[in-house]
C-alpha cells in the first residue's frame, strides 16, 4: 500500500470510529506516545493523550452524538508525517477538517484532528467521489 | 535553538509576515517544495504553492487585510515536522489555527494553516502570555 492510501485508510479508520461511536476503535486511531492535540468544532485545543481521550469518550458515549461522513478527503505525505483535509458531514452540514498523522512502524496514527464550520458547501456532483491522494 | 523554539519563531515569522501584510516574507515562510494546503476561513482548502501563494498575496495585498496578532501559541514537535496551535486575534475577535511546518534543512518552513472561527474567548489573563512550547 502507498503512503498516501494508508494514510487515507487511517483517516477512514478515524471516520468509521466516529461514526459508529466505537470508543475502543477511536482509542487505537491515535498515537500511543509524543505528543497530541485535538480541536473540536467550538471547543479551545486540547492537549495530550489523556485529555483528547477523554473528550472523545464524552463525544462517542453521547446520546447526542453526532453521525458523521467524512467527505472528499485528500492526502499530504511529507515523510513520516503526513496530514488530510477532508469535509465532516452532519445531519447535512459540512465541517472542514485538518488531521495530523505520524507513521509509527507500519502505521500512520493520528497526532492532531481539527474541525470547524465550514461555511463553503461542497459541490454537490463531488459529494460522493472517491478519495483522491495528492 | 531547541526546535521547539524553532517552531515558534517560524510560526512567529508567519504571523509577522501577515501582520505587516509583507508577501515577499510570507513566501519566505512557507516549503518552497513537496505538498502544501491552505484553509483561510471560511474557505475550501487551496491546495500546491501556486495557489496558496496567490490567496496570500490577494488577502496581504488588500487594503481590507486584516491585522492579526498571534496568541497563546503551542508547538508540538514530532522529529522533523511539527504543528502549532494558536488563537489569531483579529480586531477583538479571536480564530483558532493549526499550523503545520516541516524541517527543512535548518529552517521549519509551513506546509499548511487552518484558521477558524473560534466561539471559545481567550481568558484575559492568559492572552498576553509568553509562548510556551509543549
């Protein structure tokens, strides 16, 4: 597998824990050691393993969670970083989204997930394209 | 320089450079090579140098650009890329911004920024803090 599809499969596996509100799953999406920040829609940056988990227990063990789709998102490798931008869809708004991996061994794990408002809507012919490595 | 501090005085460069609407250091600032991409607020993400540079020198070249200061910035270093986290204050408002920069030779140079509307206000007593690395 390429650099740029593995990081997209890990940008998926951050998705699909999301989405299918898998607490243990989102646990395994982000790196173990080093250093971590997260930045939800609203929220000032949290910092650190314990912290950022924290929040995404609260977030996926939420009623109230929301069901995202992570759209039309591409590919930054720069060595053994590497990051996506990508659309959040929610209940039929878009966020944009910034996530930061570093390859650990074999695998490419989250270090840094930033999401906000995104006022630009998405052209509606692209919702649904593939991913597109650059 | 421990690259912490490195990070933070590339970063400084960045809001320096748009602080003083200066394009030719803002060009300076940012990986003359390799991947690069840009989420200005309340934009779709530009993507490749030319451009991200273009957006800069429409936004730094008008004389509606606005003047931004940098606060509270944390570097986060893993071996040679790195990212920051930091509000942007704008005329009273605040945003908050992912800068990720890679290491090029002896310089961190930006590979992408993602600034967003942030709801969460500074604590006052902390918004003329020093930077302080992670």
């Amino acid at each position: 597998m390429f650099d740029d599809e593995a990081v997209l499969f890990a940008n998926e596996a951050f998705y699909r824990a999301f989405h299918d509100h898998d607490i243990p799953a989102m646990e395994d999406v982000w790196a173990t050691d080093g250093p971590l920040a997260c930045i939800h829609p609203g929220w000032p940056a949290i910092v650190g393993r314990p912290d950022v988990m924290e929040s995404w227990r609260g977030i996926l063990g939420s009623r109230q969670a929301p069901l995202v789709r992570c759209r039309q998102p591409r590919a930054f490798v720069c060595g053994d970083f590497a990051f996506v931008v990508c659309y959040e869809e929610i209940a039929g708004d878009f966020l944009i989204a910034t996530n930061v991996f570093r390859k650990q061994g074999r695998r490419w794990a989250m270090v840094h997930h930033h999401a906000a408002p995104s006022p630009v809507p998405l052209v509606a012919e692209e919702a649904d394209q593939e991913p597109r490595p650059n």
